[in-house]
C-alpha cells in the first residue's frame, strides 16, 4: 500500500505542475510462457553499475560555484579556482539546453531568494578615510542594478551587486575621483608581532585542489541543477543499464516518480558525505587540522520546493566522518551563504533563512563529535544588508534571533563584513546576545569606524580581549579569518578582492584556530608553512608537472597492428603472452596503488604547486598547433581512375626531366641540373617499364617461310631459341645406361 500511495502522489505533483504524464499502457500483450524449473538458468547478468557522481564523466554532476571561491561573499569569479585553467573540460559540464540552464541562489524562477532587495547605501563621506563605511553615489547606482542585469563568464545571473567584486569584467573600472580619493585615504598601521611559535591550527575552505583533480576526484560540492531533478524522476530508457548522457538518458515518456528524483539528489549528497573521510585523512598527513564543510554538501537541501532532511539516508556518511575528525582531532565549521539574512524586512526572505540555518545545523549535528568538537563546530553568519536603516536592521536580527531553534543558536557566530557592518558595529549585539564574533582582518580594513579605529592590524589588536571573551562565556575556541586584497587593488572595492595567496600570518594569538580564505586553497596554507616553518612544512614537496603517481589512472599504449599470420609465424607464437589472470605482461608493468594511498600524494608527499600553475594538476592537453594564416591552403587530392594517374605521371615525368633556363645560370650548373634530371627520369622509368610479352609463333608461319626460302641460318637458330620448349609427358621412359655408354664411346671415337 505504501507503494501505490507514493507513486499516487507522485503522479498527483505532476499534474499539478501541468506536466504532461501518458496514461498507463492499456496493451494485453501475450506473454512469454513459463519455462520449466529443467530449463532455467543461473542468471549471468552482470549487476548494474551505480550512477556516476564524477562530473568528468556525468554531464547531470557539477562543480557547486561556493566552493570554488575565497569565501562565501567573493562571488566574483576572478576569485574561483580557474577550472578550466587547471586542464579541465568544463564544457562537458554544461549542456546547451533550454531548460538545463544554470540555477543560481539568484534565479527568479526557482528561489525565492531572487527577491532579495539591494541594501540602500549611506551617503558618500565628505573627507577620505573619516568613515570608511560609507560609499559613493556612484558605486550606489552601481549596486542598485537589479538581480540578472548583468552576465558572469559562466553566463550565470549576477547576483546582487553589492556582494560582487566591482572590479570583475562585467563592471567599468573605477573612475579617477575614486582612485585620487582611495589614494588620499591615511595609511594602514599595522602590527609587526608574528604569533611564533605557532601553536594554533590553520585551515582553508571547502575545496582541496589537489584532491579536486585526483583520479577519481575527491570534493564535498557535487550539485546539479533542478531541471536535471525533474528529468531523473522518469526511468532510464534501458534500466538495466548504467545511464548515459547521449545513449540511456531518462525516457520522458514513461510515468515520472518524485522518489525517484529524489534519489538521484541523495546520491549526490552522499558521494560528498562519503569523500569527508579522505579529505580530512590527507588534511592529516600535511599537517593540516581545520576545515571548513561546503555548504552546499547536500543539493538543494534547504529549498522550499526541493528541500529534504538529511535523516536518516545520510546519517551513517556523516557519523563516519565525524568518527574520522574526532580520532585525528580536526575542527569542523560552516558558513552558510550570503543571501541567508536574519535582518531583512522581507519575510520570505526570512522564513528561507531559518530552513537555511536549520539545514547547516542538521549537518553538523548527524556528525555525532565529541562535546567540545562539537561546541567548536560553529556556523559563521553575515549581518547582510542595511535596508535603508541600519539601527532597525539590528533590531529585526534580535527579533528574529530569538525564534530560532536551540540547536542553531549555539552554532550560530556573527562575522564582521566588508561592505556595511564594522566590527564596532556588531560587538555590542553580540555581547548582548552572547553570541561569539568572528574578527575577519580583511574585512576589518575595508569597513572600520574612522572616528574610533585606524585601518590596519595595530588598533585593532586593543578589542582583542572583548573579541576573545564573546567566545570563552560559551566555552567555544575562538577562530578568525585571515585574507589579502591583490596587489594592484585601491580603491575599497578592488580591495574586496581576495589574492591566491597570503604573505603574512595576522597578530593574532599563536593559539588560534586561522581561516585563511583563498582562491588556492591548502595551497595558500601550504605557502605561510613554508614561509614560517611553521609545523608540516617538511611533509610535502613540489609536485612533477602533469604527472600523478598516485592515482590508479590506466596508461594509455599505442595499438598494435595485427599481422596476418604466416607459415613462419602462427598465430599463437604472434599473440601477447598473458598470465594467470589473463593480464598482459604491459597490464602489469603498472604499480597498483590501493584505495587508502589514491591521492595522497604518494611517498614523497608531492601535492605543492607554485602559484599560477593550477594546469600543473592535470596530465598535459594535446595541443593542435595553428596553421600559417600566410600559408596557402593545399587542396586534398580528387580520386582519379586509371588512364587519369597514368597521364598526370607522364606530365609530370615531362616537366621533371625538360631542363630549366635560370637566368644568370651558367652552362656547368645547367649541365648539372638536366643530368639530375635525366638520372632520376630514367631510375622511375625503370621502375614503370614493363617486360613485353613474345609472340608464340604458329605452325603457319613456318610454313610460308621454308616455302618463300627467305630464312637464313641465323634466323633459324633464333627461332629456335625461342620455339616454346615441348611439353614433358607425365611418364619419362625407362632409358638404358649401358646403350647410351656405348653411344658415347663410339663419338668420341669418331672424333
């Protein structure tokens, strides 16, 4: 009965919809008769290969866009790690229809969070650097564009303008009141204590590069977009099977199954579940013991159509990984996304945000840590936008910070930004309601109170001790962030942009848990170990360009031609000899690496690559060099017959052996050039020359020359010479020795 509900309220949703579904078959076919118990057999189907959750090969499975980046608000995509730069094939990710279009948190058709309103900016400050927190008309009118005006490279909806990098492609470069005005601003004063020895545990976010384009890949960001839910909902055309993209996809046709869909985003959140496991084991190895989860681990989990719970189907992954980060004694964090607000006047907006925050906190709960992991495990929060008030924006986050449910409100931390709320801004709230604050030190040199603090590390190191006591009163480890705007950044949106790499380590306390957030990932940790020797630096090294030697990735041997078999040579003697597995001797040749040590860098730890080479990571493309635009192109030849090739050979004979007149030449070089000629003339006529047949003269012919007596005694022998010979009978005759002795003796005799 449960059966037959479901499949009744899946067909129910459809319908609602306005899905067109086909009725059932009606078709009374005959079928097949039963065979006897005699006549069956042991069945020697082979079982049926799982789906495929590698997006190198399953064109439904993509690389979520929150991982990739810096942090959560760098939606910029100069600030992604460049897939495609790394020597992967994007456009296979990407399916050019109408309906499979990238769904962003932005869309209007899908999210209700497209509805997000633009914060309304303060005035432009009248002196430069006297608040830091206030922007310009200019960049007010540029950040009030509406969601979608505006396409990214991945020709994905820009979302709302005042999350994005102003400096990305798609926005006119600062103008030069703005540079002289960034210019003008006092300079930073920073601090010159370096936190050594280090004692604390640095980590990065979401996304190991190295890990990323292992084979196979390991990474936690798996997602799809919800036309490819809807599509998997009907079964495969052959559902005994593995799917394909071009030969067994969906059959529309067929009944559509909300369970079915289903599974399909399930198994998806658990591939990225499963691959916790790994990531924190190589996070080990190198020294590494802080990580932040992706938040978009499970796709579309807290969506208000295509929600889910994560209990139980992937209570088990998670209890694994939390086992695993317990016993090597790992922090886990999270940090949901930029559109999950709790102080914004608009109630759907709202309601999204609780879902999201409820989601994340499931999360981190199914992971069953130890009490003070546990506590540690925290969920870092934007304020979000000023909404034309930011005192009533405040309150609306209190009101609404208190309907939420225990077990999100002791995760939950606030986090200063780089666009409107200060660290001056959000201390008091959270001293208020005891909730801890994330100090982010990039952040906090952008937007800062100009009358109480100056830009740079050194003020800011006095509020150390509030900072730390928001998070003693809840027994949690404190943690702060850690980033550098690029080089060639000034003014305060180009210093929003995060650099691949950090220099530095902040005047933090050595003790600390740093989240350094960078577009490179463990490699930008990897780079301040090096730097600072601080503790792992000594176990990793450099790794050989375009080479993996620890991947079981097969080696790819040209093919052999087959040979007909001989006389000389059988046919067993030409085969490649194989061995008791039936594996060749070049099969074996092949090291085969176990599970446990597939990306892992293998024994000399090579998983270091140097900036800017992210195409080091992947074995090299086969590149097809461009033709001369100068170069003339050489038409294929046409097929010609017979007598064709035969005239154009003779022409082009002709030419080759008329001589050429130079001039200026002089009789010896011209002499030279027409005996060249001439010699390989005559060597390619020798080859063509054919041997012409002789003529069998006939019995006639004899005939008429005795009787006109023309013939002469010389023509005679040459006819003779070649008179066919007779032919052999098939019996010789027996011949007696001793007669033909005598026969001899006598003429010899007689001479």
């Amino acid at each position: 009965m449960g059966k037959r509900k479901s499949a009744t309220l899946a067909q129910e949703s459809s319908f609602a919809k306005g899905e067109s579904i086909p009725p059932p078959s009606l078709d009374n076919e005959a079928r097949p008769a039963k065979r006897r118990a005699s006549q069956r057999q042991p069945s020697q189907a082979k079982a049926k290969k799982p789906l495929s959750t590698n997006p190198d090969e399953n064109a439904n499975v993509l690389d979520a866009p929150g991982p990739l980046r810096a942090s959560p608000d760098a939606d910029e995509n100069d600030e992604r790690m460049d897939l495609a730069q790394a020597g992967m094939d994007v456009e296979n990710q990407i399916k050019n229809e109408k309906d499979d279009e990238p769904l962003a948190n932005g869309d209007e058709s899908d999210s209700p969070l497209s509805e997000l309103e633009s914060p309304v900016q303060p005035e432009k400050a009248k002196k430069p650097g006297q608040a830091a927190t206030k922007v310009d008309q200019k960049q007010v009118k540029s950040e009030s564009k509406p969601s979608g005006a505006t396409k990214t490279k991945n020709n994905e909806p820009a979302k709302d303008s005042q999350f994005l990098d102003p400096e990305a492609d798609d926005v006119e470069e600062a103008d030069e009141e703005e540079i002289q005005a960034a210019l003008l601003r006092p300079p930073p004063v920073n601090s010159d204590y370096l936190p050594l020895p280090w004692k604390g545990r640095i980590g990065y976010a979401c996304l190991c590069t190295y890990l990323r384009f292992s084979n196979p890949p390991v990474f936690t960001s798996r997602t799809c977009r919800i036309a490819s839910i809807l599509e998997n909902r009907h079964p495969l055309k052959d559902p005994n099977a593995p799917p394909h993209a071009t030969k067994n996809r969906p059959d529309k046709e067929q009944p559509a199954s909300i369970e079915r869909g289903q599974q399909f985003v399930e198994s998806l959140g658990l591939a990225n579940a499963r691959d916790i496991v790994k990531m924190l084991r190589w996070n080990d190895r190198y020294g590494i013991k802080f990580m932040r989860l992706s938040s978009e681990m499970f796709p579309f989990a807290s969506h208000p159509e295509y929600g889910y719970k994560l209990a139980p189907f992937a209570a088990e992954a998670l209890a694994e990984a939390g086992k695993v980060a317990a016993e090597l004694g790992h922090r886990l964090t999270t940090h949901p996304g930029q559109f999950t607000q709790l102080g914004s006047p608009r109630k759907q907006v709202i309601d999204n945000a609780f879902r999201d925050l409820e989601y994340h906190a499931e999360l981190l709960d199914l992971l069953k840590l130890p009490p003070q992991q546990d506590r540690d495990a925290v969920m870092i929060l934007h304020m979000g936008g000023i909404f034309g008030d930011k005192p009533a924006t405040l309150d609306r986050f209190r009101e609404n910070y208190a309907k939420l449910p225990p077990n999100v409100k002791k995760r939950l931390v606030l986090e200063n930004d780089d666009v409107c709320y200060s660290v001056h801004d959000l201390l008091p709230v959270c001293e208020e309601l005891n909730i801890p604050l994330v100090l982010d030190f990039h952040h906090h040199n952008i937007v800062f109170d100009a009358d109480q603090i100056r830009e740079g590390t050194r003020d800011i190191m006095d509020l150390f001790p509030r900072i730390l006591a928001t998070w003693k009163r809840k027994n949690i480890a404190p943690k702060m962030h850690y980033s550098e705007p690029t080089p060639a950044a000034i003014t305060g949106r180009q210093r929003r942009k995060h650099s691949a790499r950090v220099a530095t380590l902040p005047p933090c306390p050595p003790d600390m848990d740093l989240m350094i957030e960078a577009k490179d990932k463990e490699q930008a940790v990897f780079e301040l170990m090096r730097i600072f020797k601080l503790p792992g630096f000594d176990s990793f090294n450099d790794i050989v360009p375009h080479v993996r030697q620890d991947d079981n990735k097969p080696v790819k041997t040209p093919k052999k031609k087959k040979k007909t078999p001989t006389k000389k040579t059988p046919r067993a003697a030409e085969e490649e000899p194989l061995d008791e597995d039936g594996d060749s001797q070049q099969q074996q040749q092949q090291a085969i690496i176990e599970d446990a040590d597939i990306g892992m860098g293998g024994p000399e730890g090579r998983v270091y690559w140097p900036p800017g080479m992210e195409e080091w990571l992947r074995p090299v493309k086969r590149v097809v060099k461009p033709k001369d635009p100068d170069a003339k192109p050489t038409p294929a030849p046409a097929k010609k017959g017979k007598k064709a090739a035969a005239a154009a050979a003779e022409a082009k004979l002709e030419e080759e052996v008329k001589p050429e007149v130079q001039e200026g030449a002089t009789p010896a070089q011209k002499g030279k050039k027409a005996a060249a000629a001439a010699a390989a003339a005559a060597a390619k006529n020798k080859k063509k020359k054919k041997i012409e047949s002789v003529p069998t003269p006939s019995t006639s012919d004899h005939e008429v020359e005795a009787d006109e007596g023309y013939m002469t005694e010389k023509k005679k022998k040459e006819r003779k010479k070649r008179a066919p010979a007779p032919r052999r009978q098939s019996r010789g005759k027996k011949i007696d020795y001793k007669e033909q002795l005598d026969e001899d003796e006598e003429e010899e005799g007689g001479e």
